[in-house]
C-alpha cells in the first residue's frame, strides 16, 4: 500500500474533528487574542433591547404638543405616499403625555414603570434610517448595512474585547416567545467574521440546545468517560508533544464540561427571591409579559456572570396581522400599543432597577433600539401609523451616560430628525467609544478592504458622554 494512503484510526477521527475544535478552541481562548481598548472605557459590557416593528417614537418617547394641536388636519406640505399607501391626516397619540423625573422628561402615560427612568436615560430623538422595511431596518440597526451578510454590533464587540467568562458564551441574544424578529438569525449574525463571534440564541422558554446529558447515560458514567478520554489523550499527547491539534482538543473538553455545569446554573431562574419575581413579573397571568419578565431576569443573571453583549428581544417578526406579534401598528394603533406596552413597560424597567441596585451599571452600557419610526398622520382608511424612517428614537443609559438629557430634535410634529440628525453609524461609533474603542480602528479585513463595523461614516454623539 502506498505509504500517503496509510492512516491510523486516531489520526482519521484527530482530523475530523480539527475544524469543531478549532471553533471550540477560539472560543476557550477568546479571552487570551482579545484586542486591547484604545483607550480607557467606560463600560464592559452591553446590554442591547431591541423592540422589533418599529416603536412610535410619538407615541411612546417623542411629545409633540403641535400634534395634539392640530390633530385632525392635513401635514402642512403635498399629501405623502409612504410604504404602505396614501396618509390621512396628523393623528395625536391616543394616550397623554407625562411629565416625570427631576428632568421633567415627558414620556407616555402607557409607561408608567419605565417613567421612573428618565432622570439616568439620554434619548436620541433624531434617528434616522436608510430603509423603510422591516427586515433590512432591523438589520441595519444592528449591523449599520441594509443587507445580510455584515457582523452584528455584538458580533465586533466580541471580536474585539473578548469573554469575561470562558465558561460562558460571549454574545448571547434572548429571543421572544412569539419568536425570531424580522431577517431572524440574520440580526446576530458574525457575517463575516470568524463563526465564534456569532450569538448563541436561547431564551428562559427555550435554554441551551444539545447542552443536558441524554437521559440513558448518568452523570457518573459520563464522568467515568470523560476521564478515560483525558487518560487516553494524555498518554498519546505525551508520546506525541508536538501534536498541538491534541492539547487543544483536550482543552476544549474541558470547556465543554464547564459549560455542562454554568449554563444550566445561570439558566436556572427558580432560585431567584420572590420579591425579585415580583418585581419583573414572571408570574403575570399575561403569558407573553410573564415570558419577556422571565427573559429580562434571564438578561440580568447572563450580565452578572460575565456575558459581554446580551441582545434581548421584546416582540417578533410580523404576522399575517399587522401589529399582532410586534409593534408595527398599521391599522390599530391603540389596541396594539395597549397590548405592547405592558408586556415591555414593567419587566424592562424592574431589569434597569434591578442593575442599578446591584451597582451593575457602572459597567452595563443599556441601549433601547428599534428600526426605525412612524409617521405623525395616520394610514389613510385605519387608525394606525405607516413607516417613518426619517424619524425615530432610541436611548443609551448607564455606564458612561450622561443621564436625564435629550439629544437632538425631530420637527414639531414628529415627521423628521431636524436638529442634531443622528445616524445608525453614530449610535455605534457612540457605543464602541464607551468600550474604549474607537471606530475608525477596529477593522477587519475582508475582500480586500479594512471593514468596520460604521463602514465609512459615523461620529460619536459627545452629549451623551457623562
């Protein structure tokens, strides 16, 4: 037999298993090929939570008293087209306007709980998108490109800062009950960086796949195994010390096994006082604000263990109905957000409370994102609103913010971004900077070109800046 041809069993089952090594490797290691910060950050970690459909930013953050004033008459300017058809005329907010906190910051009636907030939030109400549709929005909010195919945010901070904790993924992102938000997987996507840096996807409903032990083996016998293999591995390692494909492989069960044992633990909610239940709600009769309450403590407890981005989703993609399973309210504007808000308000504010009792935010940077806005008229022939991507709202509070302040303005009616027009690539370049990184130099090299996460564009908002 040809002498090329002749193969060991250990060295056919060593190679076949390189490449799942390789990925298990890179992730145990992250920590030790992290790149440095540029500089001094802020904050550590990230906690992003996402509100797919686009969010009324008039009727959720962004008061205009002139669309109450004039509500019933036509938008001064020719009648708009936009994405779904013809507008009717200006629609005020079914829902009155609060002042609350020191700051006075007017938010709507509807969130009550998250009224408690606004003295530590900064909101950004002069957003503004590329795109007008659901799938590609989402995606550019999260990767600052409309197509498929670039990484996520969390995706560059995992590439570039590396795991807190190795027993632990990097990046995780929490998904609704009513499931994945338009584009799906896309949104945590690594695109075209090493698989590594990709988010694992779970929820509270939903834990870990492939993670518990089958059923038919003990935990004894699986111990009983996993010390063979190491006795088995160790002798041949010792036979063969140049063989490093091998160490690694050994290390990587070893992570495998921690995994075994933190995930489930972090996973585990029922440990959790009552009061602390009590506080998010997991036990509302509401089964989808029970859920998402679940999911925020869940978010809490992957921060508290190191976990360096945590995506967490509250609402899904959109259904036959618009505005059933998210906030994109074409035709019924009112009962939509009298659905909606409920199962956001409570859960989302008892996680700020609950990070901010626990001293978290001195290293939690909390982004609230949608994709982008809705229109101050209402959809001609329903009582709800069409897309607005020239105008919409998102918020940044915690490590490194300058709370109770309003950056940027839209026009008085809420129609488009008119002061201090900000842009996807400057809410990153914002976040990135706050992680001791700056946006112009963290690259990746890819078909040629130096790609960054704010491609060419972008600038940090200074106002923001505690």
């Amino acid at each position: 037999m040809n002498a090329s041809l002749e193969f060991s069993r250990r060295q056919f089952l060593g190679q076949m298993t390189t490449g799942l090594t390789g990925v298990a490797l890179s992730r145990l290691f992250s920590a030790e090929s992290k790149t440095q910060p540029h500089f001094t950050p802020k904050a550590k970690q990230v906690l992003q939570i996402f509100c797919p459909g686009a969010a009324s930013h008039v009727d959720l953050w962004d008061h205009k008293p002139m669309l109450e004033k004039y509500d019933g008459t036509p938008l001064p300017g020719a009648a708009e087209v936009t994405f779904q058809g013809k507008n009717g005329n200006l629609m005020k907010s079914p829902w009155s306007f609060r002042a609350a906190g020191q700051s006075g910051k007017r938010i709507s009636s509807m969130l009550t709980h998250m009224a408690r907030h606004v003295d530590d939030i900064a909101f950004i109400h002069s957003m503004s998108s590329r795109t007008n549709t659901h799938g590609p929005g989402c995606i550019n909010m999260n990767s600052c490109f409309t197509r498929e195919g670039f990484p996520s945010a969390g995706s560059w901070v995992s590439y570039a800062l590396g795991s807190l904790n190795e027993n632990l993924p990097t990046y995780i992102a929490i998904q609704d009950l009513r499931g994945e938000p338009p584009n799906g997987k896309a949104n945590w996507s690594n695109g075209f960086l090493p698989a590594q840096y990709q988010a694992v996807a779970m929820a509270a409903q939903q834990p870990l796949r492939n993670l518990a032990r089958p059923a038919a083996i003990s935990s004894d016998e699986e111990k009983a195994t996993r010390d063979f293999l190491q006795f088995i591995n160790s002798q041949h390692a010792a036979a063969h010390p140049g063989n490093s494909e091998l160490q690694a492989r050994m290390a990587a069960y070893e992570m495998a096994a921690k995994m075994q044992l933190t995930a489930p633990e972090v996973s585990d909610l029922s440990g959790e006082p009552q009061h602390v239940h009590d506080l998010y709600g997991t036990g509302d009769p509401n089964k989808l604000k029970a859920a998402y309450a679940k999911n925020c403590l869940l978010a809490r407890r992957f921060l508290e263990q190191g976990v360096r981005y945590v995506s967490l989703y509250c609402a899904s993609r959109a259904s036959a109905v618009d505005g059933l399973l998210n906030w994109d309210a074409h035709k019924t504007l009112k009962a939509d957000y009298e659905r909606h808000c409920p199962i956001f308000d409570q859960p989302t504010a008892a996680l700020l409370t609950d990070l901010k009792q626990r001293g978290m935010l001195n290293d939690v940077l909390v982004v609230w994102c949608t994709e982008f806005g809705r229109m101050p008229t209402h959809q001609q022939g329903t009582s709800g609103r069409d897309h607005n991507p020239d105008a919409f709202t998102t918020w940044m509070m915690g490590a490194g913010i300058k709370g109770g302040i309003s950056h940027g303005e839209t026009d008085e009616f809420g129609r488009r971004a008119a002061v201090d027009v900000a842009t996807v690539y400057d809410f990153y370049a914002t976040v990135l900077h706050l992680l001791g990184l700056d946006h112009e130099k963290l690259t990746y090299y890819h078909n040629g070109a130096k790609r960054r996460l704010t491609d060419v564009h972008g600038h940090v908002l200074t106002p923001l800046l505690a």
